[in-house]
C-alpha cells in the first residue's frame, strides 16, 4: 500500500545579479504575499545584505533575512529539479514556453523542487542563464513595451503559484454543494408543468427538444438544494395566480 504523494516544495525564487537592494526588497515583499519565503541571490551587484532591501520589503523581513547568497546560477538551482527563466527576449535557445499559470500549475504537481531565475534589471538573464533552464516562463506583455520591473515580474508567478493551490471550488462562499437529484427533477418537472399549462410547448414536434434543453440549462450550473427551493419558491408564485 502506498502512501498519498507528497506536496511539492514551494518554489525558489532566484535573482540573478540583481542590481538595487531596493528592487531586492520589492521582490521580497512580492513574495511573502503569496507565501513563498525562499530567496537566493547570484551575485548581487552592491553586495549583501544591502541596506535599501529591508524599507522596501515592508516587513517580509524573514524573507531578506533567510536569503542565500551564490557565485552562480547553476549553484543557486544545484538543489532544483526544474528551472524556469523568465525571460519576454527570444534567446537562440529551443526550449518550451509557458505562461505563469501553467507553470504555476505544473511547480505543484510535479515532484522535487522548482527554481524560478530572474535577470539583472537592467538587461534581464544573459543566453548563458537560460540555457541552464528546462523551459522559458513568459507573460504577453506588450511587445511595444515590455518593461516589467523585478517585483512585477515575481509577483505575477507568485500570485499564480498562490492561486493554483485554492481551487474553483473556494470562489464560493458558504455553498453548501450540489442539490440531489430528485430535487433537481422536481424543480425541473415543477417548470415542464407550468410551461406546459401556459402553452409553452404547442409546437408538439419542437416539444422533446425543447425540454430537454430546458433540463440541459437547469442542471448545468449546480444548484445547491437551497438554491433549487428558492428557484421552486419564485416558479410558485409565479403560477399562484394563474390557478
């Protein structure tokens, strides 16, 4: 008997010869939004740590605190399984592309831990560092103004990393599931009868097709077993005054 796969690490977020402690900062704060605290940084221009990251990081200090400092890129990501560049530059280099929600998808379900590089500021990674990458992370941006500035640019895989882990299901607040389905058919035959009563249905050849794209509409959406008494509430006093 085996046990339930394990969860995926969170990624790690790689800045690769960032150049100002305060873009150093900002990224920080990025990430602790969406809960990623891992941070390592290849080479950082002004050295570390840097006194301007800390005011920029608005209190992801644990995050600045933590961050490890490499020589190189391919010792920041020794420990990863999968590395994505992100780059919006076309490099010489065939490898896949993929977007932030995909990747964001695929970190969590795929086993070992993901790195995640982001270039210089000023001049993004360097052919050299992507070629270290199993694929390319891009956004459309657009091609007349591609400038997202560091923190943007981790803050767009982060928040899809952070929204891949809660799920459709948690956009709706206090439902209470799916309604069974008697409750359906009862909804459903309570509608057939008041139409029919109405001469909804007259067409007799359009008729079968006609309810069953009435059932088709009614038990798409996943009404609730709330939701279905209220509809059956509104249909009834609809009719009230009919009979």
């Amino acid at each position: 008997m085996t046990g339930a796969p394990q969860e995926a690490p969170p990624p790690v977020i790689v800045l690769v010869r960032p150049q100002l402690g305060e873009n150093i900062g900002k990224a920080a704060r990025a990430m602790l939004n969406f809960g990623l605290a891992e941070m390592r940084l290849v080479s950082p221009r002004d050295g570390w740590p840097n006194p301007d990251a800390g005011p920029a990081a608005s209190g992801a200090d644990i995050v600045l605190e933590n961050a490890q400092v490499c020589e190189t890129v391919a010792d920041a990501v020794a420990d990863c399984a999968f590395v994505y560049a992100t780059t919006v530059r076309k490099r010489g280099l065939t490898k896949a592309v993929v977007g932030p929600e995909k990747a964001a998808r695929d970190t969590r379900a795929r086993p070992g831990r993901t790195a995640i590089l982001f270039g210089p500021e000023r001049s993004g990674l360097e052919t050299d560092d992507v070629a270290l990458a199993q694929a390319i992370l891009t956004v459309p941006v657009n091609p007349e103004f591609a400038s997202l500035n560091l923190a943007q640019a981790v803050i767009l895989f982060a928040y899809e990393w952070s929204k891949a882990n809660v799920g459709e299901a948690a956009s709706f607040d206090n439902y209470e599931g799916p309604a069974p389905q008697a409750d359906l058919e009862g909804l459903i035959a309570q509608i057939d009868t008041a139409l029919d009563a109405v001469g909804y249905f007259r067409v007799e050849s359009r008729a079968p097709a006609s309810r069953r794209t009435l059932r088709n509409m009614l038990t798409r959406p996943g009404f609730s077993a709330k939701e279905v008494r209220t509809l059956r509430g509104i249909i009834t006093a609809l009719i009230k005054d009919r009979r």
